[in-house]
C-alpha cells in the first residue's frame, strides 16, 4: 500500500469526488474519462479512496459502479470550503 500512496495529488482526488458527487454513480472509464485522468490512475485512486471510506462500489450483472458516501461529499465539501 505505500508505494500507492506515495504520490497522491489532492486536486485529482477533489476532482474525481467532484465528479461522484455530481454523478451519484458512474462507471471507472466514465469516471476517469470526466476527472481528466487515465483510467489505471483512477483505479489507483478509488482503491485508496475504497480504504478511507471514500466511496463504495455498486455491482450489477454487467459492470462495477462507484458511488460516493457520506464521507466522500464530507471531504469534497471541505476542500472546496462549502
């Protein structure tokens, strides 16, 4: 885990919960594709984000969704001083 985490940039952090908040759920393609990060950062970034509580991941037959929690529009909120 520390070798993920070594590099983590806030504002893209910001960004994708910007994105989940907006979008309430989303696929990881949609989701880097709107954050304006490749889709392996992102996976990077939700895995960490999934650890801190960040988000959660919302399954269906097809494809893995990711949602925001409560904690996630926390933080979101916080780093844009809402």
């Amino acid at each position: 885990m520390a070798s993920s985490t070594k590099n983590i940039n806030v504002d893209v952090l910001n960004r994708i919960l910007g994105v989940l908040q907006d979008k309430r759920t989303i696929k990881i393609t949609k989701l880097a594709m709107y954050s304006g990060i490749n889709y392996n950062t992102c996976k990077r970034y939700l895995q960490l984000m999934r650890v801190f509580g960040l988000i959660e991941n919302s399954s269906d037959d097809k494809s893995t969704m990711i949602k925001v929690t409560e904690e996630g529009i926390k933080i979101h909120n916080a780093l844009n001083d809402q």
